[in-house]
C-alpha cells in the first residue's frame, strides 16, 4: 500500500535546536550539537491561567506548535490534529506514582495533567479549536504511528492535519524504564488526495509504503543526530524531517510500525537520513 502527501510546513525543537532550519543545518554538519537542554518557552498562546498550570510536556508541545503554526499556509481552526508519544506527560507520570506511593492525595491539577491526552486538550483551548484530536501512544514506533494516522486523517477527511510528535524528559526512576533523556518534539502540517487548493507550494511531497518487516530490528537514528535521543519516538520524526534537507540524492527513511515497515521517500528530490 502506497499513500502520498505533501508537507507545508514543519517545526523541530531539541537542545540546541529551535527550528526546522536549525535541523537542516544540523544534518549539513554545519554546527555542532551541545549539552544544552531543550528551550520550553512559557507557552503565549494560552491564557494566563492555563499558562501557570502547564506541565513540562505542555511547554513542549506548544512550543513546538506555535513555531510550525508561524509558518502554516492553514488556518489553525482548519486543522484536524495528531498527537504521538511514547510517554506522554513526563515528570507529571512520576509525581502521580510517587503520590500514590505516599500520601495518595492526588491534587486535581496533577491528575488534569496526568492524562495521555492532556497536551491536544490544551492546544485546544489556546487555539479554541473544534476540530478532532487523536492522541496515539505506540512506544518507539509513536512517530511512525502518529504519521500513518495523520495521512489517513488527511486522506478520509480532505482537511489539512497537524502532526505533533513529542517525548518529555524522564527523570529517575522513571528514566531507568524510559531513558529519553533529552526534550525533543517535531511538527508536521500535511495534506493529501484532494486536499484545500492553496496559493504557497508545498515544502516537498512524500510517498509512504507499507510492507512485512523482514526482521525484529530496532529503527537506529542517522549518524548526523545524537545516540543520546534513541529512546525518542519524536527524533525519528526529526531524522525524517531531514529530507527536506534540498542537497544531495533522492532518499528515503524506514521506520518500523508494528510487523510492517513504513517507507518514507520524498518524491521530488532530496537527502537520505
């Protein structure tokens, strides 16, 4: 099976990495990566009130958001929407088990953050969108997920969608089960079949196959990004991100989804990752 999309725009958030151009700059070689953690800025495109009860995963997500929504040729209430993780809420998750093993008063603010879901719930207050949230959850396999699931959303629905891919650090113990030890999230905005006409050209059109997997072997992160983030689901949604990188051959990225690998060719010209 075979499906094709185009990309409008796209957002990448690591540490030392604010952008999708700082991405492709990473991939040139063109700086060198640091130990700096991830920037999460106070998410402006929540009110006041939410802004002081969001979590670290919420930062995340909306900043992450709010980059790609600044370049979106869409209007934000026009936008269907994805959201995948592997772990979803981050330092709230170990809050909750640590409250639970001691006083088991658990605050409602801490549970209202707790949810797998909570970051669509907030992006749907900042935005006050209507439109139809999913949130997936499939591991490591979470961006490949997140992104079948965007395509046919596009596909069924003739709406652009909103992919937000995203891992919170973890801390211990939590970490020992989950060692992301790095913030990283990315954004895809893409449309499909007979999708709005717009004025501005797509960034790239991509073809994504699905296939038997020939083996039980893990996806590896491309030399160009850190064997730091190889927990994270989201870096392969970054590594992917890297064939929009202009210079070079034609190339394509293979993620694993459950028995089945998922190839991801960018149709027009571009840089394997």
């Amino acid at each position: 099976m075979t499906l094709q999309f185009d990309i409008h725009a796209a957002g990448a958030l690591a540490p030392g990495v604010g952008s999708l151009a700082d991405l492709l700059a990473l991939r040139r070689g063109e700086f060198v990566m640091t130990n700096t953690a991830t920037a999460l800025p106070s998410p402006q495109s929540l009110p006041a009130n939410e802004r002081r009860r969001a979590s670290q995963v919420v930062r995340l997500t909306m900043a992450c958001a709010e980059q790609v929504l600044r370049v979106s040729p869409f209007p934000v209430d026009s936008l269907r929407l994805v959201f995948a993780s592997d772990e979803g809420t981050g330092e709230v998750c170990q809050q909750m088990l640590e409250t639970l093993a001691t006083t088991r008063q658990v605050s409602p603010l801490l549970f209202h953050n707790s949810v797998h879901n909570a970051p669509s719930g907030y992006f749907s207050i900042a935005y006050q969108s209507r439109q139809p949230a999913t949130s997936v959850s499939l591991g490591k396999q979470s961006f490949a997920g997140g992104l079948l699931c965007a395509v046919s959303e596009a596909l069924s629905s003739h709406q652009p969608v909103l992919l937000l891919c995203y891992d919170p650090a973890m801390t211990d113990p939590m970490h020992a089960l989950l060692p992301v030890s790095s913030a990283t999230a990315c954004a895809w905005v893409i449309t499909a079949g007979d999708g709005p006409v717009i004025s501005t050209l797509a960034l790239a059109r991509f073809a994504l196959t699905l296939r038997p997997a020939d083996n039980d072997e893990d996806d590896l992160l491309p030399s160009w990004l850190p064997l730091a983030w190889t927990a994270n689901s989201s870096a392969l949604g970054l590594a992917a991100l890297g064939l929009l990188d202009d210079k070079g051959a034609p190339g394509a990225c293979d993620l694993r989804l459950g028995a089945q690998r998922m190839r991801l060719e960018r149709l027009d010209g571009a840089t394997a990752c």
